[in-house]
C-alpha cells in the first residue's frame, strides 16, 4: 500500500478504466425510520479527488459516514480494495469550539485508531505529528486552542488530523465551506498533492469550483445517484437545475 508521506509523482491523468479504490453496489442507509441512500451503484476512483455533489439532504454526508464505516449500509454491498481503514474528516462545525484542545492535541487524536486515547504516543507517532503540521503550515499554532483559530487554519488542522491517520484514503465532509478564496485554493493545492503521494480523496462539496476541479464526481438527488463520471461530463446547466428541484 501506498503511504501518505512519499515523495510525490505525477498524478496519472483519469481515465474510465481506472483502478477502483471503492466500489458499491445496490447501496441503500440512512436512519430509524429515514431512509437516506436509495440503490447506489458506483465506484471510487484510485488515485483521484472524487467531488460529491448535491442540495442538502441528498445524501453527501451519509454516503461519507458509509464509506468511513461510521454508518452501517441497510442493503447492498461496499468494497475497499485497501488494507488501511479511511481517515474521515468531519464538517468544521462538528468539533466544538468549546472543547479545550490545543491544535496539537486535536492532530494528535488521529494517532488514537493505532494507540488508543489513554496510551501515551509513539517517537513515532509524534515523528507523524509533526510532519502532518508542518505539511499543512501549522506548525507555528500548535499551542494554539483549536477555536481560537479562523476557519482555513482550523480545517487545515482536521485535515492534518486525517493524514496522521496514515490511510489511502482521505473523506471530507464539506472542507472549503465558509474559507475565503485564498483558503480554499490552498486546499484544493494540498488535495493535489495528496494524490501525488499516493492517497484517493473523497470530498462532498457545496463549493462547485472545487467539484469542477475534481477528477470525478458523483451527483446526489434525494439519495439516488443523479449523475456520475467527469465533471465537464456530470456538472452541466440541466443537471444541476435538477439538483435543486423537488423530486
């Protein structure tokens, strides 16, 4: 398997016969009592930034939860074709500002799948730390409290979060909603290079410069799969007119 901090190569360009990272078929969730996800056949690109797209309710965040694991399918079939669990970054505003974490301590809750929360960190651990603060240019705010930072420094710090997770693959769950331009262009740069040291992205994305940015994208409508392939493809006028219509 490949590992988040090699040195990066090219990104192959994408193409349809692609390695799938993530392959569903049939996929049905949701809640007690709300169905969510209706029937999902699709896959997840190998070494690509995947955007899902779609109006609230349609399904982003749970087909995320799905693939992290978090979420238990009510039909069908998931399959990862990698031997790391996903490292899964949540939406900013579901970690509280009132938790007294420093930007340290939040990264470090990533090494928590390996060594436990109560189990004292590694050289190692620390060595990955360290290497996913600087990666994300935090290092100078790693005492800081997590909520004292502005919104593109806090999700820069999720984000190392998820690469000391060491997975190959990254979920995040709206990760530019609320930055400003210059914010969201330094994360769509990290993504990027990500893949260019061997990790899938998946994004679910409001943001449709980053879905347009993207080496795929799968389009949401209440839980069913409106649309999937090349952005260029998928991203059109009509379909998104659709998006945002009743169904």
């Amino acid at each position: 398997m490949k590992t988040m901090f090699k040195k990066p190569h090219p990104s192959p360009a994408p193409t349809e016969d692609r390695t799938a990272r993530v392959r569903f078929t049939g996929l049905s969730a949701g809640y007690p009592g709300r169905p969510v996800l209706r029937q999902l056949d699709a896959e997840i690109p190998a070494l690509a930034v995947t955007a899902l797209v779609g109006a609230n309710g349609s399904g982003k965040s749970t087909l995320l939860g799905v693939l992290a694991g978090v979420i238990r399918p009510t039909a069908g079939e998931v399959h990862h074709t990698g031997d790391r669990p996903p490292a899964f970054v949540p939406q900013r505003g579901a970690v509280g500002d009132a938790l007294p974490l420093t930007v340290r301590q939040a990264v470090e809750m990533g090494r928590w799948g390996d060594r436990g929360p109560w189990r004292r960190l590694t050289r190692r651990d620390h060595t990955l730390v360290e290497t996913a603060l600087e990666r994300l240019g935090i290092g100078h705010l790693a005492a800081r409290q997590l909520g004292e930072l502005s919104g593109g420094q806090r999700q820069r710090a999720l984000i190392a979060q998820g690469l000391t997770q060491q997975s190959d693959l990254l979920l995040l769950d709206e990760p530019t909603t609320g930055l400003d331009p210059e914010a969201r262009e330094q994360i769509a740069a990290l993504l990027t290079e990500l893949v260019a040291d061997g990790v899938t992205v998946v994004q679910a994305t409001h943001d449709l410069e980053a879905a347009r940015s993207a080496d795929s994208c799968l389009l949401l409508r209440d839980g069913r799969l409106a649309g999937r392939g090349r952005p260029e493809q998928v991203i059109t006028t009509e379909a998104l007119s659709l998006l945002w219509q009743p169904a």
